[in-house]
C-alpha cells in the first residue's frame, strides 16, 4: 500500500476505533502502534498461543473463530472490518495472557499492534478511551446474545437469509430500484459455511433452496439477492439486531 494511503487508512481506523478522543490523542496512540502487513489467508494469531497485545484492523478483512475441543473442525465467529479490535478480552480479563480465537485474513490486511504494557498506559491516561473500548465491547455482547439465540432456536432459512442481508448491507451493491442487491463476497463458501455453523453440503442446500424460491441469484464471481423485501420477511429480525450483525460481520 502506498505510504499516504497506508497514513490514511490509519488514522480512518483510529477514528473509528476511539471516536471519543481528539486528533492529537489518537496521533500519540499511533506512535505506540506497530504496523503490520499480511497477504491473504495468512494466519496471524492462534487460539492458545501467547498474546502479547492487542490489534486493530486499519485495512483488509479478517476472520476470528474457534477449534472445535476434540478435533482440528474450525467454526468462524466473525469478521473484523477496519476500526475492529483482536484481543481485548484476554487484555482486561487479566489471567493467562493466551489468545482465546484464531485470527487469519481473508483478504490482504493491514493491523496496528499495540504491546499489552504500553497500551495498558495509554488507557490510564485517556478515560474517554476506555468508554469508547466499553461501548465496543457492549455491541460484541449484544451480538452474542442475539447469535447465540437465533442459532439454537431459528430455522436455517432464517439464519442464512439474516447472513445474506448483512453481508449485502455490507459488501452489496444496490441495482435497479434498490431491491436487486449484487453481493461480491470476498472469501470462499466454506468460510461461509464455516460463519453459518453448517457444513458446505448444507449451505449448498441452502444456496438451491433460495434459488427455487427466487430469492437469489448465484454466478461464479458473485451472488445476486432478487428482493431485500422478502429476503427480510424471511428473516423476521428488528433493524436494531440487523445492524449490529452487519457491523460484527
């Protein structure tokens, strides 16, 4: 990346990450940061390894999830988009400074690191930044709980049809009058299938049965959703859960 975009892209996430500090706040943080380059589908941090510090994503995508206790099945939690931190759970709980998630991208990335001690200091010194880490960390709650209770108890149509109006909120592209989204999902179908919790045979299924109902459209490169409208009566969700998933995906 370009010195100046590289520049730029830091600071967007800074503001993001701490919306409540000045600008000469989160330039003395940036001097305690350490930029750092991945290319895609590269591991940066495993489950159970030491963590050092914390991370904030400044460019890219990367996806956090877990290994299943008795085998090597992994199940991706999440996605974090520029402005979205790695680590902050093992930071404040103040146990056994392990990671408690893998990290890997999912397209070229950059992250800022910041060493435990250093960052531990800055919060010390800056309250407002510790109410921007709680406001955060609420929203990963609330998402959570929402996941946790759509999954046990929803109807794989209505989990899938939640993922792709996300995703489309996200990453989609709005054609014609606004109800014909085109959605060009920059990672695989397994690691679709890996965020849903379900197998890929499973998400085939799920891919077919919303093409017989003419919900979706799918292409080698890309996937079209026909109608947000009734895509959205499928997944039956208040616009307050659906904009904390788009934004933890």
């Amino acid at each position: 990346m370009p010195k100046v975009k590289l520049k730029q892209a830091v600071a967007d996430c800074l503001v993001k990450g701490f919306p409540g500090l000045t600008k000469g706040e989160r330039e003395e943080l940036q001097q305690l940061g350490l930029v750092l380059h991945y290319g895609p589908d590269e591991l940066i941090a495993q489950e159970g390894s030491f963590c050092a510090g914390v991370y904030l994503v400044c460019q890219g995508l990367v996806a956090i999830g877990k290994y299943a206790p008795t085998s090597q099945d992994k199940r991706v939690l999440r996605f974090l988009a520029p402005g979205e931190w790695y680590g902050l759970e093992p930071f404040f709980l103040e146990r056994e400074p392990v990671n408690i998630q893998f990290m890997r991208t999912i397209v070229e990335s950059t992250l800022l690191f910041f060493q435990n001690s250093q960052f531990q200091s800055f919060l010390g010194h800056h309250p407002q930044a510790l109410w921007d880490l709680c406001r955060w960390l609420s929203r990963e709650v609330a998402m959570l709980e929402f996941k946790l209770t759509r999954e046990t108890t929803e109807s794989s149509d209505r989990n899938f049809a939640l993922l792709l109006l996300a995703l489309a909120n996200k990453y989609g592209q709005a054609l014609q009058n606004g109800d014909t989204i085109r959605l060009d999902i920059p990672f695989t179908r397994q690691t679709m299938a890996e965020l849903l919790g379900v197998s890929l045979e499973t998400l085939m299924r799920l891919l077919r049965r919303f093409r017989e109902r003419g919900l979706i459209r799918t292409h080698r490169s890309h996937l079209e959703i026909l109608s947000k409208k009734r895509l959205k009566e499928v997944a039956r969700t208040s616009e307050f859960y659906l904009t904390i998933l788009e934004e933890t995906l």
